[in-house]
C-alpha cells in the first residue's frame, strides 16, 4: 500500500510518502489510521484529532469507513484550502 | 481545460487561446485570484509574505477536471479554463484563473463563479503562509464550503 502525507500530516510524520503493509484487520480508512498513530511520535501527533483530516483512496475522497487493500494509494492531509 | 503550473501566466493570452476560432462566443467571465497581503490578525503577528502551494498533482487534475464537466453539464459553455499554480508566491502574484464562455453572459458568469467555488473545497491544495520568517498551514474556512453547497441545492 503507498501512502501520501501533505501539508502539516508531511510535517509532522516527517515524511512526504511511504509504502506500508498494514495487518490484516485494517481493512479501512479509520483502521488505517488508528494503526499509524501507533507507529511513533510524529504519527501520533498527525493522527491525533481524524476530525481534523480528510483522506483520499485512489485519488479520490474517502470517508472513514471507505475500505483500504493492498495495492491502493492512500492520502492524508487537512482539508484543502486552493484558490 | 486544466493547466496546473509554477510559473506565471498571461491572462490575455491564455483567454485568445482558450477562445481562438469560435464564433458562437457571446460572454466570456474570467475570475483571476491573486495572493493578498492579509494583514496581522486573528492569532497571526504580522502580514503574509508568501504563501507556498502544495498540491496532490494526480488528484489535482483529475479533481479539477471533473469540477469541469460539472459545469459543463449544467450550462452550455463553448470553452473553459481552471488554471491553477502552485509553489511559492508572494502578495500581488496571480495565482488562479477560471475562464467560461458561452453564447450568453449568464452561463458565462454563473458557471465561473461555480468553478470557483467548487474549487475551493475539492481541488487538493495548501497554502502554507510565511508571516515575519514564520511559516503557518492556512486553515479551510467554513464560508468556502457554504459557497460550495449553495450550489447543490440549486
């Protein structure tokens, strides 16, 4: 799975991209989350408040009950301030 | 047509390019955004001297393409631009442009105004603000996402 981090998500996991295999049993957006807060400092402090981020599966918006698998692309980042 | 771009653009050329050759073109709405002084302020120490733009390139265009044919579906357009940029830039830098034409002004200007505001909540985009040497992620702001919504209920 290739995961993507802008904005502050970037800043704070130290990192602008990764590829991870999560365990079985993340098998959605919120796992997926709930299983990178636990992954360090940065990650925790990315994941701290999910209200406050905005996900996308395969280039498009997800919410978090929108389901993940090996081989997708996951974003994370705030919600978009463009214009 | 989308263009996603660092450097600057020329909004005479870029309206005689989208336009050149057709002659069913009554009204054509142009919206230009430009990077704003905004000054000190709500928590922020002194006013924005630069602003970054960082974007998801792939989600970017396939969003802002789609924001496209939304409005091409919803009026009769002859031509249409988003053309967005992204990097560093400064107050005074243009840094957006949304172009409609149509046989009337109404579609023209309705439509630009809808690209725009759909832009402001769909198109992957942040704006990272650098006040006295301080840099600050700009928040979203809830008017934006009330301008989107309007239009669905239209």
């Amino acid at each position: 799975m290739k995961l993507l981090y802008f904005a502050w998500v970037k800043t704070r996991i130290g990192l602008a991209g990764e590829e991870v295999t999560p365990p079985a049993g993340v098998a959605t957006v919120a796992q997926l989350m709930t299983w990178l807060a636990a992954r360090g400092p940065g990650y925790a402090a990315a994941f701290a408040e999910p209200e406050r981020l905005r996900a996308a599966v395969n280039q498009d918006f997800a919410g978090p009950e929108i389901a993940v698998s090996a081989g997708d692309e996951v974003a994370f980042f705030p919600p978009v301030t463009g214009g | 047509m989308i263009k996603l771009q660092a450097e600057d653009f020329d909004i005479g050329a870029e309206l005689a390019a989208l336009t050149g050759g057709q002659h069913d073109i009554g009204g054509l709405a142009v919206f230009v955004g430009l990077v704003r002084a905004e000054a000190a302020g709500d928590g922020a120490p002194a006013a924005v001297e630069a602003m970054t733009l960082e974007h998801y390139p792939g989600m970017t265009r396939k969003m802002l393409a789609g924001i496209e044919r939304k409005a091409q579906s919803r009026w009769p357009l002859s031509a249409s631009l988003i053309l967005h940029r992204y990097g560093r830039l400064v107050p005074g830098d243009r840094i957006v442009m949304a172009a409609c034409a149509s046989s009337h002004r109404h579609a023209a200007f309705e439509a630009c105004q809808f690209l725009m505001d759909w832009l402001k909540t769909e198109a992957p985009f942040w704006k990272l603000e650098e006040r006295q040497g301080e840099a600050r992620w700009v928040e979203a702001r809830k008017s934006d996402e009330a301008a989107q919504k309007r239009w669905e209920q239209g």
